[in-house]
C-alpha cells in the first residue's frame, strides 16, 4: 500500500481522507530527522513550514511523487529540485486568506492599543500606565501595504471599511487600473514607506523579496509609524528591524513571522520595546487549521487515485 508521511497531525477528518487511499504516518512533531526517515518509502508527504524540504530530504525519498503543503507559501520547499524529479508540489490556495488578514488586522490594533504591553502593567499594578502610555487611533491613519495579492486585499478592505483608513499600496505586478477599490497605488516602495502610518507586508519568500526590507527603507518610516509582518521573516532584515526599535526611530512592530523558526532567544525582536510577537499562527485558527488539512489531503488524495 502507499504511504503518506505528515509532518505534524492534522485533522482527524483530512486523516480519513486519506486512509481510504493509503496508510498514514504521522512524524512526532518537530522531529525532522524522523520526517526524513520515514520518507524514505513515502509516496506522499503533507507537510507545514518547519520542514526544509530540500533536493537532498527528496534524494532519501525514491518514491516520493507529491508533496503537499498545509498552506500557501512553498519557499520551504526546492520546487526546482522537486521538478527535476517529476515531484508534484501542490498548496493550498486562498484557503487561509481571511484568517491571515484578520490575525493582520488583530496585530494593527494590538500594537495601536498597546494591548499587550498595558495588559502587563495592570498586572503589575501599574494602574497609572493609563496617563504615561497613551495608545494611537487608526481612523483617518495611512495604511501601507506591500504586496497586494489575496490577504493585501483583504487587510485593505477591513481597514478601510472598520476604520476609515487611507490605504495605499505597492506591488509592481498588478495593474492599478483594473482595481476598483479606493487605494491609491505608489509606483515606488519608497512611497510607501515613507508615507504610511502602519507598513504591512504581504509579499512571498523569493530570491527577489529576500531581505526587501533593509534598512535604507526602514529609515525611510516615520518615528510614529509601525510595522506590520505576517508574510515571512525573510523578508524583513530582523537586526534593522530591531535596532530602529531599540532607538525608538519607529514606533513599534507587530510580527508574526521570523527569518529563522522559532527564533532563538538571541534574537534580537525578543527583547525590543514595543513589538507583539506571535509564533507562525495567523493561519493557526481552529476553522483554517480544518480546512488547509482538508485541502491538503484532497489534493493527495486526488492524485493517488489519478
Ligand atoms: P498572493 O500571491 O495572493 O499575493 C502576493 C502579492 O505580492 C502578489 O500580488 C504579488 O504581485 C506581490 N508581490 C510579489 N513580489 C512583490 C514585490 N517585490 N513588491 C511588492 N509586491 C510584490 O499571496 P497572499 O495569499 O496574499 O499571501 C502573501 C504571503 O503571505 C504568502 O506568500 C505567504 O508567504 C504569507 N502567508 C503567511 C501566513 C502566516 O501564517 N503568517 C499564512 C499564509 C500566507
């Protein structure tokens, strides 16, 4: 019988979908070096971003045919080296959009609010934080985004509909007149950044957005503006990041993603003023969690049995 090896469990629905067609492992979670060895007579994998798939996991997989990821970004995976072994890589799009676009929006109002932090001093007893840390309104604020796919949208109209927002927004492969909606498109990423009040990013992981936000644009904020990254961490230079925050040159960041996961406790975000962390779970809701395994093992399924 065929075999699919997930990374980690999913539901126990998407499970049954696919023990119609094959048997079913399930690697003890976060146990890469388990992952690649029952790789080795997998047919399928299902997988999430902690696994690095690269040519050399697909070289100990002779049998391996498709790979499926629970979710939309693939830069965890060499699509080039799975190609070159007539692997399938297959993902799961626009399933999570809406949940990504509301964890965004929760992270634009978290750190407006300062949720978290003031959360902490009334714990502390800190009552009179109330007068010393004033938080900021979104009305009538700017909101810049960079990347208008699927979830820039979606941010795009919750801000603008629940909070009056201007929106503005750069991204080199749409046409801005084909869009109906009221933003107003930048022709450069400086625009934005210059520009905007809250900089959110929404681009993918490639060899062109690696990095894209240096420290030359982050310079370019304004001291009371915050940003916003639920893409991937590369995409972001983290030590810039964390030194504009150290010298309060921005007002704050919201992060959802790191360069490197889970960050190591010397990262630098871990011990900056002002920033809400949260680990990778924008997508994490009960209802997407359902829905990408469903998907993902559809699509396994579907190909299994041709
Ligand atoms: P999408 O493909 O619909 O949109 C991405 C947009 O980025 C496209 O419109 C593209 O033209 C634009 N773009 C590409 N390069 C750009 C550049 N250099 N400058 C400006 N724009 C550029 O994707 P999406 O569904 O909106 O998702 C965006 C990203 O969010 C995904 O690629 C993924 O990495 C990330 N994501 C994160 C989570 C999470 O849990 N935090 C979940 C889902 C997706």
């Amino acid at each position: 019988m065929k075999k699919v090896v997930l990374s980690h469990r999913i539901s126990r629905e998407a499970i049954k979908i696919l023990e119609g067609v094959a048997e079913v492992v399930v690697t003890p979670e976060g146990d890469a070096d388990r992952f690649a060895e029952l790789l080795e007579e997998a047919t399928a994998a299902i997988v999430g971003t902690s696994i690095k798939f690269t040519a050399a996991l697909m070289d100990g997989a002779p049998q391996l045919r498709v790979i499926s990821r629970t979710g939309e970004g693939v830069d965890n995976i060499d699509v080039h080296a799975a190609t070159a072994r007539s692997i399938l890589v297959l993902n799961t799009v626009g399933v999570n959009t809406a949940s990504v676009a509301e964890h965004t929006v929760a992270l634009i109002v978290g750190i407006s609010k300062q949720l978290v932090f003031l959360d902490a001093q009334v714990r502390k007893g800190n009552f009179q934080a109330r007068r010393l840390y004033l938080p900021v309104d979104l009305e009538g604020k700017t909101l810049g985004l960079i990347g208008y796919g699927k979830i820039g949208r979606m941010v795009a109209q919750k801000c603008l509909q629940a909070f009056n927002m201007r929106v503005i927004a750069y991204d080199p492969y749409i046409s801005p007149a084909d869009e109906t909606d009221k933003i107003e498109f930048c022709e450069t990423i400086e625009e934005v950044f210059k520009e905007a009040d809250y900089v959110s990013i929404h681009v993918p992981l490639t060899d062109s957005t690696r990095n894209l936000v240096d420290n030359r644009l982050l310079s370019l904020m304004k001291p009371t503006a915050y940003l916003i990254n639920t893409s991937r961490g590369g995409v972001v230079c983290e030590k810039s990041l964390a030194e504009k925050l150290r010298k309060n040159e921005i007002a704050g960041a919201a992060i959802d993603v790191f360069a490197e996961e889970p960050p190591g406790l010397e990262n630098e975000l871990l011990n900056c003023p002002n920033v809400i962390l949260t680990p990778h779970t924008a997508a994490l809701t009960k209802e997407c969690v359902t829905k990408v395994s469903m998907a993902a093992a559809e699509g396994v399924r579907d190909y299994l049995i041709g």
